[in-house]
C-alpha cells in the first residue's frame, strides 16, 4: 500500500468513526464511566464534608500520614489531589474500565455490522469477559507505568539540571513510546469482547493488527493519546499552577481531562472495530 493509499484509507476510516457520533447509546456508557470517576474526584476534593472525610482520610492514610496531612490542609489540598485522584481512579479503572470500554467496543461493531435484533448487545453477557478485561488493563497500564517510573531514574544523568531535555522527554520522547505501546495494544479490548479472545488471543490478534497496518494504530494511538499526554503533563506539576493561578484550578484541570478521555476512548474503540473489521474485508 502506498502513502496515498494509506492516507485514504486513514480519512475514510475516521469518517466511519465520526459518523457514529449521533449514537447515544455509546456516549450513555461514556457519559456513564466520566460522572462514576468526577464523583471520585469530588469526593477528595469535598473531602472536609462529614460522610467523606473518614473514608477519604483512611484512603490517603494509605499513603503516610505526612502525606495525608498535607494533603488535608490548603493548599497542599490542591498540590495533592493529582495524586490521590490518579490512584484511586486507576484502582477504579481496574475494576470497571474493561467492561465500559467493551460495551462501547460492541456498540460500534453493532453501528458497523448489521446485527439482528436478538443478537444485540446486552450487558450481562459481558461478564464473562470481565476478567479477561481486567487483565487486558493491567497489560496496558502496567506498561506505561512501567515506563512512566522507570524512564526518569534511568535517564536521570541525561536530564539532571537541563530544562530543555527534560521538556524533550516530558513532551515527546516518553509520549511517543506511549504511542508504539498503545498502538500494539490498540485492539485488545474489541478483540476480547467481539471475538471472546482470551487475553492471550487478544494480545496476539493486536499485534497482527499492528504489523499489518503499523503506520494506521501509530497514527490512531497518537491521536488518542494528545489530549490526555497534554493534561498529564499540566496536573503533573500542580505546583505551578498553584504559584502561578488559583489552586482551585487543579481541579478544573482534573475535570476536563476526565471530558477529554471521553472522546479519546470514542475515537479509540471506534477506530479498533473499525479496523478489525477491515482486516476481514
């Protein structure tokens, strides 16, 4: 396939993608899955309100008490709520984000393939593949958090006392590794949901996927990882923010990144059914 071609290909993919944008019945679980996390995020930010305080003050204590204090006084409030919020929605994410992602995942096969009426998704039948999901998410985020905390102490020669590399691997290098983990990875959630791989079938079915249209899942995965990579960067330096603007403003970063995986997660198990399916054409 030549560049064209690919390029061609790319469009007329995201435009089956896109037209999908009227389905309610997607955005409901994405809707679902963005108040069941800002409720986690209201709740340590509202923390100080009585039926909050006890479970949020054990859930920080977990921490250290240094930094459960800290995190109770303002504005360390704010300097910590990246923190605690990022943990607690990715033990969260462990529990319920295969099950979203794959009601999302056969809600676009359905828009895509003509399903009889009886055939059509219904919830419970995902449960089965619940902990084939949830190792699929361990697989993913274990990798980039892998990379996430392992990458800095490695490179900490190169990067000590040089803004610039440090902006360099904060903005491109690290996130572009990312990218060639999530693109080999793109399709394992659909793959487990719409074909019932095991994790094993689904890792392998994704990066066959890969090398077949490796330029295709890099392009995909880079796309769905811009908005996110930009908020992790921002809340991932709430000291700035909090020197430079209102501490409050921590949280707001907080929520519009929670907006912006809703349309990450779109695009992304919309673009891997899509090109699953391709692969069969």
């Amino acid at each position: 396939m030549n560049v064209i071609e690919g390029i061609n290909r790319l469009i007329a993919l995201f435009i089956e993608v896109f037209k999908q944008v009227g389905r309610g019945r997607i955005w409901l679980w994405l809707l679902l899955y963005f108040i069941l996390q800002w409720l986690i995020l209201e709740a340590h930010s509202e923390f100080p309100l009585p039926f909050l305080y006890g479970l949020i003050s054990f859930w920080t204590g977990l921490f250290g008490e240094q930094v459960a204090t800290g995190f109770r006084h303002y504005p360390g409030h704010f300097l910590l709520l990246p923190f605690f919020f990022e943990w607690a929605r990715l033990i969260f994410g462990l529990i319920v984000e295969g099950l979203i992602l794959g009601a999302v995942s056969l809600l676009f096969y359905e828009s895509f393939v003509s399903v009889p009426r009886e055939d059509r998704f219904r919830f419970r039948e995902l449960l089965p593949r619940w902990i084939h999901l949830v190792l699929a998410y361990v697989v993913l985020n274990g990798i980039l958090m892998g990379l996430g905390f392992m990458l800095p102490d490695l490179m900490e020669g190169v990067l000590d006392h040089s803004p610039r590399r440090i902006a360099f691997f904060e903005w491109v290098l690290l996130p572009s590794l990312y990218a060639v983990v999530v693109a080999l990875l793109l399709a394992v959630v659909p793959s487990i949901v719409i074909y019932r791989d095991n994790i094993f079938q689904a890792l392998g079915r994704s990066l066959r996927l890969f090398i077949h249209n490796p330029m295709t899942c890099l392009v995909i995965s880079g796309i769905v990882l811009a908005g996110p990579v930009v908020i992790a960067n921002i809340s991932s330096n709430p000291a700035r923010i909090v020197d430079n603007f209102k501490p409050e403003l921590v949280y707001w970063v907080l929520v519009v990144g929670l907006v912006i995986d809703m349309f990450v997660h779109f695009v992304w198990m919309g673009a891997a059914v899509r090109l699953l399916l391709a692969e069969e054409e």
